[in-house]
C-alpha cells in the first residue's frame, strides 16, 4: 500500500502561469498548487505574460508556445532581455526539435510537452528557480 | 430546418416553371401535328379533285405560313421573353416571305401570267435580311463579347457552302440564256441570300449558348427552307417549278418548325446569355469542318472529271480563305492547349495549396481541442489520484466527475473532426443523407437558413458522391463567405440517367461574366468556383453557373449517374443507430 501524499503547503516558487486555454490554466493551477507551487497569476497571451512579470516578479514564468497577438517564443525573448534572472518554461502541445533550439536560443531554461507528468513540471519549477540555466 | 425556399434568381428555374405549368398544353406538340394534317390535306384534297390546287395553296399552304406568324405573336405574348425583338423580326420576315408567295401564287394560278421579277420577288428577297437579323440579335445576346472559334468554324463552313453555291447555281443563273440584266440579278439574289443565311444559322448553331427544344426547332426549321431553296433553284434551272411540287412540303415544315418554336416553353431561353466555356472540337464539329473544308477542291475535281467548265478563280480563293480561316483556327486551339496547360499547372499549385492549408487547420484544430484538452485532463487525473491517496474522497470524486465530463466533450470534438475529413453519413447512408447533416451543420454555423430537398432513389458510386458532396460543401462555403443571403436551398435530383445538384442562394449575386472562364476563374483568384467545375468536369460532368446582382447565385453540377467503379462500402465500423429510413 502507498503511504498517503501529503498535501504541500503553497510555499514553493512563486509561478506566473501563461495560456490562452482558461480551462487549461485552471486545471494546472489546481494540480501545481497540490504540489505546493504558488500560482501567483494568470496570463492568457504573450503581452499579458511580459506586462505582469514586470509587476510581479515571478521566481518563475510557465509559458505556452502558441497564443494570439504575442506568441510564446517572442515573449520569452522579450523576458530574457528585461528580466534575466526570470526562467521562462515552455509548455507546450507540440514536440518538435526544431521549436525546442528555437526556445533554447530565446533564453528559455527548460522546454516541457503537455501531457508530461505533474510531477515533472513541479520539479522542473522548483529547480528552475533554484538556478539558472538551460534544462532542456 | 424547414424554410422558404429562396426566391428564384435565375431564368432557368422560370423557365421550367413556364414548362410545367404550360407544357401540360403541349401547344406546340399539337401545333406540330395541326401543321403535318394540312400538309397532307395540301397534297389529297386538290389530288381527289375537291379543290383546284391554287385554292388549296392559298387556303391551307399560306394559311400554314400565316399561322406561323400567329404562333410566333402568341408566343411571345404567352411567355413574354425578355428579349422579344429577334421573334418580331421573325415574324416579319415570315409575313413578308406570306405577301410574296400570295402574289406569286396569284399571277401563277389564277391570272396565268408569268412575271419576273414581280413584285414577289420584292417580298420574297425582303423577307431574307428580317429572317437573317433576328438569327444575329439572338447570336448577340447568346454569345456576348466575342466568341472567335465559333465565327470562325461559321465561316469555313459558309466558304465551303458558298463554293458549292457559286459553281452550281449561281454561275448558271448569270449565264442562263434569255434572261435580262434584271432576271440575272435577281436569280443570283436568292441563293446568294441562302448562303447568307446559312452563315447566319451556321453561326447560331455552333454558339455556345443554351440548346432547349425551342433551339432546335428553329434550326431544323432555318435547314427546311434551306435546303427548299436550294432543291427550287435546282429545278428552275431544270424546267420549272409547278404548284403543287413535292418540295412544298420543306417550306411548309418551315413554317410549322418556326410557329412550334415560338409556342415551346422554351423559347425565352434562346436568347439567354451563355455561361462562359470554351468551345470544345467534338467530332462532330471536326466532320463538319473538315467536310466544308474540302468541298472546294472536292468540287474542282467533280468538274474536272465531268468535264464541265472550271471555276478555277473562285476554287482556287475559296481554298485560299478555307487554308487561313483553318490556320486561324489552328492557332486558337495551340493557345487554348497552353492555357490549358497553364490551368492544370496552376490547379495543381492550388491543390497542393489546399492540401496543406488542410492539414495546417486539422493541426492547429488538435493543437487548440483535444491536445490542449487531453493533457488538462491528465492533470486532473494526477490531482484525483493524489486525493485518494490522503483519503479524500469526496474531493476525488467531483473531480472524476468533472473528468468524466472533459472526456465526453473531447470524444465529441474528435468526432466533429472526423466527420469533417470523411463524413460518415456519406459512406453508410449515401450523398442524400450526408448532405441533409451538412445543410443541418451549415444553418447551425451561419445562421443562414438551409433547405435540402432529394430525390435520389439509388446510391451513386462512391467517386460521384464523394465530388457532388464537395462541390456542395464548396458552394455553401461560397454562399457563407460572399453572398451575404438569407437562404440556401441544396437540391438533389435524378432523371433520365443523370444526376442534378444545384445549390441556390437569394444573396449578393455577381454578373456572371465576372465569373469567366476557367482559365479567367483561377486568374480572378475564384478558385472555389474553378476546383467546384474542375472537380465535376474530370468526372465527366458538367457545372453551371448562374447568377446576376441582388439575384442570388446558382450552381449547377451534372453528372451522368453509373461507372465502372463498385458501389460505396460501409465503414469498418458498427455505427450508430441513426433511425432513418429509406437510406
């Protein structure tokens, strides 16, 4: 029999999460805050994402790769120039090598599938902003 | 889905209606046959002796040709054309031909007295340029800017003719003895006339306007008097002409032909403007050119043969014209071969085009559906497990609940886009059933209100369902993007062998020449109304389309029902319960 999970209190990094899916973002939201990662907004496009990290200061940006009017690749380029001390992790739909070196070359720390294990993406976070770096 | 059906925006459907409602008279079935009972009565009543033979002339045989007159007035008023002018000139043309032969009857038969030229002749000639311009004002409306190929096979066929013409009658009216000056000229008048009108015919006949029944009544009518003609002036060079002849039977058949156009439903048709085609080389039409085309030196050869005298001068310039009217024509269809070759070239682009716009939409429709979704789902699933695991189950259970949910509407997404790559409908209940579902789909996406009406009692083979199915996806999606309508009516009809889809809408409209062409569609960037035509075209079809401003379009598709190919096979898949009968 597993030993029950316990329930992780919300004071890990702090996490702005950006999606143009509000149901998507709802469901990571409430999964991340289970493993204790705080959720400090939400942002549904690449304008948003680069305006309140600027305000908030996130440990670190959850970015999705395609969104209206900003996509994801340019507002982690756009991050990495004003706040380079800000990993960005894309999360995205696709997996595809090429978009991977794309993320890498705009300064993202780690590239990540949707769909990949919550755990995973907990993990990713809390050592991205342990450090700094690609994590490709 | 109920709804009124659009107003009708194209002549076509009217026409149909007239024949509906009138046809049931059968005017001019009836008129026909009226007219084949006094061409009999013509010949028996004055052979039984109950009449003299010019009684019976100017009774039944001008009475006939007066009768043409009427039917042509009562057409026009019946049916009221839009462009009536070409039946008036008919009319006139016949009335004037009526007065003619009244007089020459009347100095013929019953003064005895053997004037020419008379007046007759004056009446007789008069009547050619009214006959000859209604012909052209009908051309002009049917074939409207300029249609070179036509004019040209006209005028090969017309040199060919007017060769033949020249050699057997009119060189021997102007050298027939005891004639003066003015009996000379007036002799050549009329097969000079003839070959004219015949231009004239030849022309009409090889347009690419509309061929309703009215059509070709007229035309088998125009042969008639043609061909009389030519058989009267052969036998005036022989002896004479007596009252009473045999070949009054070929007028009076045009007479009767001319009078029953005029009463076809279809007569308002014939001066409809021709949808843009191009004109295509049947082998019928390469018999014709190639028989005109040689009958000047075929002719050359007779007479040298025979021995008679040569008309070398005329033969020889007539040949002359024949060889630059069929290098002309050679020319037209080298061009119309390398616009082709540009068309397939460019649908070809086009197709790769759509092909891959296709995908990019399917990809970014996972993308945004069930990708995006399916992976929530996965997280929320991870969420519930962890809930279990601390015991708590009353938050694991909403959340299973909400999965549960989630799921549903991604099986249900999933399934919308199956359905548009391959509708299932289409392969297990045939086009009747798959197009009611998409006319459903379409009203619910566009609000447009979409009627679709069927008539197809078999199942066509899977290749003709599939390309009928698309053109009418592509003409709805036509109706959606630009025609800015209140109503769209899909209908679907066999009869005789073929199979009809027409899609109408009550919208925006266009001039139809602004659709052009093939070559010109893909030019203008209508490319949904090329690869619609192309689609039906390469499986041996035909498309139409219909359509003026502020009266809706119409698209057409025709296709001859049958094929080699075995009928559609159901899907490898039970599917569900649909409840419909019939299908």
């Amino acid at each position: 029999m597993r030993s029950p999970e316990p329930v992780a209190q919300p004071s890990g990094p702090r996490v702005l999460l950006v999606d143009d899916e509000p149901r998507f973002r709802a469901q990571l939201r409430e999964v991340l805050t289970d493993y204790g990662i705080v959720v400090v907004a939400e942002a549904g496009t690449g304008h948003q994402a680069v305006e309140l990290a600027g305000r908030l200061r996130p440990d670190v940006v959850l970015m999705d790769l395609r969104m209206p009017e900003m996509d994801g690749i340019t507002a982690t380029r756009l991050l990495a120039e004003a706040l380079p001390s800000c990993p960005v992790i894309i999360i995205s739909a696709y997996d595809d090598p090429a978009l991977t070196e794309e993320a890498r070359r705009a300064g993202a720390y780690s590239y990540l599938v949707k769909g990949c294990p919550a755990r995973l993406i907990a993990d990713v976070i809390e050592k991205a902003a342990a450090e700094e770096g690609w994590h490709g | 889905m109920a709804s009124a059906p659009p107003a009708s925006p194209d002549t076509d459907s009217e026409v149909q209606e007239a024949a509906r409602r009138i046809g049931r008279s059968r005017a001019w079935w009836t008129y026909l046959v009226a007219s084949g009972l006094v061409a009999v009565a013509y010949y028996l009543i004055p052979a039984a002796g109950l009449v003299p033979r010019w009684a019976a002339k100017i009774g039944l045989y001008n009475g006939l040709a007066l009768s043409a007159v009427v039917a042509i007035l009562i057409g026009v008023i019946r049916y009221r054309p839009e462009r009536p002018l070409a039946w008036y000139l008919f009319a006139v043309g016949l009335l004037s031909y009526v007065i003619a032969d009244i007089i020459f009857y009347t100095y013929q038969d019953i003064l005895h007295r053997d004037v020419f030229p008379s007046l007759a002749d004056v009446f007789y000639l008069a009547a050619y340029p009214f006959l000859m311009a209604g012909l052209l004002r009908l051309i002009r409306h049917r074939s409207p800017g300029a249609d070179q190929t036509s004019l040209l096979d006209a005028l090969v066929v017309t040199v060919g003719v007017g060769v033949v013409s020249w050699v057997y009658l009119i060189v021997p009216f102007a050298r027939a003895p005891g004639l003066t000056l003015l009996e000379r000229l007036v002799s050549m008048a009329y097969p000079i006339m003839d070959v004219l009108l015949l231009a004239t015919a030849v022309r009409l006949l090889v347009d690419r306007g509309p061929r309703p029944p009215a059509f070709r009544v007229l035309l088998i009518g125009v042969g008639a008097l043609l061909v009389t003609d030519t058989l009267y002036s052969i036998i005036q060079l022989g002896g004479g002409y007596h009252t009473g002849s045999p070949i009054d039977v070929g007028w009076m058949t045009w007479y009767a032909c001319w009078g029953a156009a005029a009463l076809h439903p279809t007569m308002r048709a014939l001066a409809d403007p021709a949808p843009p085609r191009e004109v295509r080389l049947t082998r019928l039409r390469l018999g014709l050119l190639a028989g005109a085309s040689l009958l000047a030196p075929v002719i050359q050869g007779v007479q040298l043969v025979r021995g008679h005298e040569q008309q070398a001068p005329v033969i020889v310039a007539a040949s002359m014209v024949l060889f630059v009217l069929v290098l002309a024509r050679l020319h037209g269809l080298a061009e119309e071969v390398a616009t082709l070759a540009g068309i397939r070239k460019r649908l070809l682009e086009r197709a790769v085009q759509v092909r891959e716009e296709e995908r990019i939409r399917l990809a970014a429709e996972l993308h945004d559906g069930p990708i995006q979704q399916l992976a929530g789902v996965a997280y929320t699933a991870d969420l519930s497990r962890r809930r279990v695991a601390r015991g708590d189950l009353t938050g694991a259970r909403e959340l299973l609940a909400s999965l549960e949910d989630d799921i549903r509407g991604e099986v249900a997404a999933l399934r919308r886009v199956m359905t548009e790559l391959r509708p299932p409908a289409l392969d297990e209940w045939g086009l009747a059933a798959a197009l009611a579902d998409y006319g459903a789909q379409f009203q619910q996406r566009t609000g447009i209100t979409c009627t679709v009406e069927t008539s197809l009692p078999v199942r066509l083979i899977r290749t003709q369902e599939t390309v009928l199915y698309r053109v009418a996806q592509e003409a709805l999606t036509n109706v959606a993007k630009h025609a800015r309508a209140r109503h769209a009516q899909v209908s679907l009809q066999a009869d005789q062998g073929r199979v009809t889809l027409q899609v109408r809408d009550d919208g925006a409209g266009f001039t139809t020449r602004s659709a052009g062409s093939l070559g010109e569609q893909l030019g203008r960037d209508h490319f949904g109304l090329a690869s619609m035509r192309q689609q039906i075209e390469m499986a041996g079809g035909t498309w139409q389309v219909r359509s003026r401003p502020r009266r809706g379009t119409t698209i057409t598709a025709i296709l001859p029902i049958g094929g080699d190919e075995p009928l559609p096979q159901r899907l490898p898949f039970a599917a569900p319960w649909r409840g419909r009968a019939g299908h």
